[in-house]
C-alpha cells in the first residue's frame, strides 16, 4: 500500500508529468478566465488531442487543467465583477468591491490560497476516504434532493443584497428559464415558442454571460472610468495570501461544505460555492460586512469550489458515476483509455490512481505558482479604462458562448439575456438569485417528480428517513434561528437589566 | 457619466469582430467524386464529448484518417437526443464532405417526436447507411447484488404484485425507456420508468436501493459486475462481462432484441462512389489491428465485425420496421407520463 502512494508520489513528479500539469495549468487558468467557458468545455476540446498520449500523461493534463480552471474563474469575479464560470458567481461579491478599493491583488492572493489548501483537503479525502463516500452519496434519493434544492433557496436571501423582493424576483426569473425545454420526467415540451432550438432548454453558460458579463458590462461601459482609482492600489498578492493562511478555520469549513457537496451526483459548484459563503456569514461575528470586500466572502466559494473538484472524482472514480458534467468528460476519457472506475481500478491500476491523487495536489500547487508570477498584471487591468476592458471582455464571452456548442442561435440567445440582464442592473435586480434559480430549478422539479412516481404519488415520501427529517430541521432552523436568537438576546436583556 | 464612452466600446466591439467574421471563409466548393476527398471530411456527434457514440468515433477516427487520407474532424453538435445533428447533417450538401456518427435509435426518436425533426425526407430515408464499426452492445436489465431479487422470474414475478417494478433509465424516449415500454407490453404487470439523466444516475438510484432496477447498456463504465446483477440482456449472445445473464432470445422474447450500433452516414443524394470510398476506408480502420487493440482495451462493444453498407442498412430496416409497431404505445406511455402530471 505504502509503496503504491510513494510510486504514484514519484511518477505525478516526473518531468513529464510537471510539464503536462504547466500545460494543463495555463489552459486551466485561461478558460477559467473566459467567460461562459470552464473546465467541461476546456477539457472536452482536449480529450481528442490526448488520445494519443500515454495516460498517465494525459490524464494529468485534464486534471490539472480542470484543478486551475476554478482559480482562474475567480480573477474575472474579482476584477470585472464578471464570473469566469459557473463556480465563480459568489466570488464576485466580496472580490469585486476589495478590487473597487484597490485591493485587487489581494484579493487574488487570497482567492489562490483558498483554493490550494482547499484542492490539497479535498484531495486527502479523496486519497482517504472515497469508497465509503461514494457509498453512502447513492444512497440519497430523490426526496432528499428535493428538500435539499428547497434548502438551496434559502441561499437566495444572503445574496439578494438591500432589497430582498428585488432578489426574490430575479430567482424567480431564473426559475421561469430553467423550465424551458423537455420536461425531465415527462419528455413534453414547454415554453419553447414553438422552435426547436428550445427543446433542450437554455445552457447555464448562457445565462451568465448574458446577465454577468453583457448586463453589467454594459451599465460598467456607460459609466466610464476604471475599476479602481489610479494611484490608490494597495495590497499585495502575498498580503492576500496570509490574510487567508490567518484564517484556517473558514478554509477547512468551506472546503467541507465543497466536498459534501462535490460528492453528491448532480449538485455541483455554482450551489456549492454559494452555500459555503452563505455559511462563512452566518459563522461571521460581522455578517453585515459581507458584501464589502471582506476576506472570509471571497475564501468561502473558492474553497468551495475547489474542494468540489476532487470530491466529484469520487463517485467517478470509484463507481464510475460522474458527479456532474466535468466529471462526465473525465469519465470519457478514462473509458477512452480502457481504464474502467470501480474497485478494479484502484487495485489493478493503483499506482496509475495514486499519480493522478498527487497529480492534482501538483497542479494546485503549480497554478499558485504560475499565478503569482501574473497577479500582479491581472491586478493592474483594474486601472484600464474601461472603455478597452468592456469590448474586449464582451467579445471574449460571445466567444465563449459560441466555443459551447459551435450554434449561432447561442450567441443570439447571450445577447438576449444579456439585454435583460442590462435591464435588470439598471433597475438594480441582483443577478446571482437568477443564477442560482436555474441552477436549482432542475433539481427541484425532476427530483420532486421522481420522488412521486417512487412513492405511487404519495407526498409521505418527503417525511420519511431520517436524512429527510434531518435536513427539514435544518430547514427551520437556518429559517428560525435568527428570531429565536433575537428573542432569546433581547430576554436576557431583560433579565440583566432588572 | 461620460457621453462618449458608449461609442468607444461599440466602436471596439466592432474592430475586434470585424477580422472574426472572416475566419471560416473560404472556397467549399468541390465537385469531383473521382479525386474524393480532396479536403478534410467533418464527422458531426449529436451527442455530448465523452459519451458512447463521442468515445466510438474518437476511437475510429485516426484510422479512418490514415486510410481515406485526409484530415478527419469530429464536431459536436449535442441536443434534442440527437436530432439537432441529424436536421444538420440532412440539410448539408450530399458531396461526402459533411457525416454523422450516430445511433440505430436516432430515425425512431424522429418518429417519437416528429415536431423536433425538421427535414422533409423521411427519415429512414434522410440519411444513407456507410458502415456501422459498433454494434456489440444493446440493453440491459439489472438490480442491485443488495437486492431480494435475484433471477429474471423474480422480477417478473414482482411487477405482477400491487407494489410493482420502478425501473430507472435515462432520458424519456430513450432505447432504455423503450425497452422498459416493451417489457410492459410483452410481460403484462406494473412496470413504472423513472427517468434519469444518465447511465450514471440510473446505476446511482439502483446502488441506492431508490430503484427496483435500471435498464442501460451492459457495457456501461457505471455498471460494476462486483456491485450489479444483470438479469437479462437484448443481445443476440450473452455479454462477456455478463456470462450469467440470458438474452431474452433465450427467454423466448425475440421482440426485445435491440442492439446500440453506432455507425456512419452520409445526407442522402451522395453519390454512391463516394460512399463506396469511405465504405472502404471503414472497413480498413475496423480491421487496423490498432484499433481492435484499443477497442479491446477500451472494452468499446465493437462487436464481431464491422458491417458493411447492405448489413447495416438491413439492420436498421429491420430495425424500424420492429420499432414502427411499438410507436403507437410509445407515444401512449409518454402522454399518460404527461397526463398524470
């Protein structure tokens, strides 16, 4: 056992295998940075260029390009208040206004920090405890992602800002587009006015770039100026670093709200990574910051989402079920290469599992230090007029939408959301309730309908077991808990003061 | 706020599209079947990178590259469970320039759901049969090895009671959901489809006990013969990775026998010495012993042999002449699916 972990140590640190990891590394972090585009597409466009690379190579390659994908997301949060990906949404809520105050690169510093530790925790559970994970991660049912996707929801109010109607409509929004195309559970049709290009719903990416990055953008574009005042940029990227190193308490429950939620098939990063700042403010002495440029709001979703990478690779690895779309790609690849998941591949092929276990520790560490070299750049964009920063980064995410699924109508769709997206910024809607609506509507709606036809069409079925009795009482008390603690401070109140 | 800002972005926006929108363009023109191929060949996927038909023609593709001779590229074009590639592919000029790598099940999702297919052939006759390099693999029903249900009659037996069978499988109109729609109509009982998004899902609900049973390929990377009892199969000989499992030819149900064959087709009207051309080059790269290597390795369910242009076509036609009577049940389960909403 002992040797099969030190001979995957020593094959992930063959020259080799750091070269593959450097290139997975800068294709990682470029397509993390383009909007619309992430690790799904990035490693789908190279799965045929590694075909004909020896696996441990390749599979490298794809990890580490899908480990850095994450970090590299997060510099567009922080510097253009734009997502580069879907995991990246909550990171703009703290990065962007830190960046607004000239403190971009540390910002950046503690986004990279939050993401190494958290990819390195992840992957030690990974390493330590997949098949049991795995095991007990089949055994949630549908009736317990429905009250799941319910408790996603709560989300909404930790992100909707000043005006909670404001967020509450703009979730709804994104519920009403998530319900376009084939209904999951029936194959009927709704909502597709008639075109065909509708049948299959509207892909996610689309509707961040079309809120994000063209409804903000262009209310940023008509504002003029830059994103932080020139001459006032203060701190630095290693600042940054060891303003998240001094908080490791946020960094290891951010990276378990990741992992939880990697492990769980069809959850993924968006809500992951939204729930583990949701959690940071709630732990928060000073909640009421959040939202200013505070570092626990920017180390809670990048831990998140990139403890969510290794923990996706569980079930992957172990019954060849992928967590989500990433993982469905990955798979394919390791199918390509006649590796088969399941308790084979981790007896037969130990060393090969253990290279690639390392092989992502390798990558967190090589974009750490790949992104050091360019933070500091990266920061310096946030005093580019923004008159040459819109356009370009608009182009980028028309791209992005087009790279998707090659289809014209995609890029036609970007704009239109982008135009309600414009709509909404301008009236001050807040479009990460929208983001998270389409994220959740899915798993809301065919997980309540499968739980049904399980149970016969009873709604008994949503109350029985006790993982669903569990996850109600946390329900009431992430609903409650705030009263009942106003109360119960305000009595004591009373009691000292008579 | 400044007043000119606005022009300035519009005007960069427009100098950075302005070089893009000539990329792409060029002469397409090419009219001799004699010196075919004379540029490179487009395959089309209607489904997503990394699935079955996407693996299948990765597989294929530097060995069809290496003996048509010209450069071979593979696009996806994912969505309405395949249509969107095929309404592409049979609106394409029939110059053997433009393919599509898919499935035996894409001409009956046509007729499933006739409003998401847009061409005016029909559409067994949209698209013209090259050959066909897999055509091992068809569907499977299994259970959890966890569950009281050990043999094909037990579960036979069970959907006969109130409680019934809730069978999972991806996708409404999927081969899964057909073969499920089948087992109803051949076997009689309470047969309820639960539908997943994914072969992975499917095995997920029957890990997990939420399931009776799933209905996938047997060859699915998720089904683990460690974890999984696989009750019967709709091959024509019993799976290798399954030697326990009968063919429900062996249980005297040759209705449901349905295969997955992946195969490569041409718009209709293309001239038949260009599909004779690429019928050949096929026929080399299934034989390169290469790509019976990696196709061993990969355990793809290639099959026996590769079929040639008349053996695939034969089998598609018998194909959908089997599936044309099961269309009118069909469409009824899915409108009670949707009634009963």
């Amino acid at each position: 056992m002992e040797s099969v972990v030190w001979q995957g140590l020593l094959a992930s640190l063959a020259p080799t295998s750091i070269l593959a990891v450097l290139i997975g590394v800068f294709v990682g972090i470029a397509v993390g940075i383009v909007p619309g585009i992430g690790a799904g597409v990035g490693l789908s466009l190279l799965l045929p260029i590694i075909f004909n690379v020896p696996p441990l190579i390749g599979l490298m390659l794809l990890l580490a390009l899908w480990a850095s994908d994450g970090y590299g997301a997060s510099i567009s949060s922080i510097l253009l208040n734009v997502p580069g990906g879907a995991g990246a949404v909550a990171t703009c809520f703290d990065g962007h206004p830190m960046a607004q105050q000239g403190k971009a690169g540390e910002a950046i510093g503690i986004s990279m920090a939050a993401s190494m530790l958290a990819g390195i925790l992840g992957t030690f559970v990974l390493m330590l405890a997949a098949p049991p994970l795995a095991k007990l991660a089949v055994k949630i049912g549908p009736a317990e992602y429905t009250i799941m996707a319910v408790l996603g929801m709560t989300l909404i109010g930790g992100m909707a800002g000043k005006n909670r109607i404001k967020g509450l409509v703009s979730a709804i929004i994104g519920l009403m587009v998530s319900f376009i195309g084939y209904d999951l559970t029936t194959g009927f049709v709704r909502y597709n006015f008639g075109s065909t290009y509708l049948f299959d719903g509207i892909e996610f990416e689309l509707v961040l770039i079309g809120f994000f990055a063209i409804g903000e953008l262009m209310q940023a574009g008509e504002e003029g100026g830059t994103v932080a005042e020139f001459g006032k940029m203060t701190g630095t990227v290693l600042g940054g670093f060891k303003e998240a190193l001094k908080r490791p308490l946020s960094i290891i429950r951010s990276s378990l709200v990741g992992v939880v939620m990697g492990v769980l098939p069809g959850i993924g990063i968006t809500i992951s990574s939204m729930a583990a700042y949701e959690v940071e403010k709630r732990f928060s002495k000073t909640p009421e910051k959040f939202g200013t440029g505070i570092v626990e709001g920017i180390i809670g979703p990048e831990a998140a989402n990139n403890s969510c990478q290794p923990a996706a690779l569980i079930p992957t690895l172990t019954l060849g079920i992928p967590a989500g779309s990433t993982s469905a790609v990955f798979l394919g690849a390791l199918i390509m290469y006649g590796l088969t998941p399941g308790m084979d591949l981790f007896t037969n092929k130990a060393p090969l599992v253990w290279a690639m276990m390392w092989g992502i520790i390798v990558a967190s560490i090589a974009y750490v230090l790949v992104g050091l070299i360019f933070a500091n750049w990266f920061a310096k964009l946030t005093i580019l007029p923004i008159e040459y920063l819109v356009p370009c980064t608009l182009v980028t995410c028309f791209i992005g939408a087009f790279v998707t699924t090659n289809s014209f109508y995609d890029l036609v769709v970007a704009f239109l959301f982008g135009l309600i997206g414009y709509v909404m910024a301008l009236l001050k809607y807040p479009p990460a309730p929208a983001i998270l609506g389409v994220v959740l509507g899915p798993i809301l709606e065919k997980n309540y309908f499968r739980a049904l036809l399980l149970s016969d069409g009873s709604h008994r079925v949503f109350f029985s077991g006790t993982l669903a009795i569990c996850l109600w009482s946390l329900l009431a008390l992430i609903l409650f808990a705030p009263f009942l603690f106003k109360l119960f401070k305000k009595r004591r109140g009373i009691k000292s003061s008579s | 706020m400044r007043k000119y800002a606005w022009r300035k972005v519009l005007a960069m926006v427009l100098v950075i599209i302005m070089p893009l929108t000539l990329v792409g363009c060029g002469d397409n023109s090419a009219k001799n079947t004699e010196n075919y191929p004379e540029k490179s060949i487009t395959v089309i996927v209607g489904f997503n990178p990394g699935g079955g038909v996407d693996t299948a023609v990765r597989g294929i593709q530097p060995y069809l590259q290496k003996y048509i001779g010209k450069t071979i590229l593979v696009e996806n074009k994912p969505g309405n469970q395949g249509l969107i590639a095929m309404n592409y592919v049979g609106e394409q000029k029939p110059d053997g320039y433009t393919l599509i790598a898919t499935t035996n099940a894409m001409s009956l999702n046509a007729m499933i759901f006739p409003e998401s297919y847009k061409l005016k052939a029909a559409p067994e006759e949209a698209l013209i049969p090259i050959y066909s390099w897999v055509n091992g693999d068809g569907n499977g029903i299994f259970v959890s090895k966890e569950s009281p249900v050990k043999t094909w009659d037990d579960l036979v037996a069970k959907a006969q009671t109130e409680a019934g069978v809730k069978i999972a499988g991806s996708g409404i109109g999927s081969t899964d959901h057909i073969t499920a729609i089948t087992l109803t109509k051949i076997y009689g009982g309470n047969w309820v489809f639960v539908p997943m998004d994914s072969a992975g899902e499917v095995a997920s609900a029957v890990l997990g006990g939420q399931v009776d049973a799933g209905s996938s390929s047997p060859g699915a990377a998720s089904l683990d013969p460690s974890r999984i009892n696989m009750l019967a199969v709709t091959l024509k000989e019993r799976a290798e990775k399954w030697p326990d499992a009968p063919t429900f030819i062996e249980l005297e149900k040759p209705e449901l026998y349905i295969l997955f064959v992946v195969g490569l087709m041409a718009p209709a009207g293309t001239p038949p010495e260009i599909i004779d051309k690429l019928e050949a080059a096929m026929d080399q790269a299934r034989n390169d012993q290469a790509f019976i290597d990696w196709a061993e390795n990969a355990k793809q369910p290639i099959g026996k042999e590769g079929w040639n242009a008349e053996a695939y076509k034969a089998y598609l036609t018998d194909y959908q002449n089997n599936m044309k009577a099961l269309i009118p049940d069909i469409q009824e389960a899915l409108k009670a699916a949707q009634g009963g909403k």
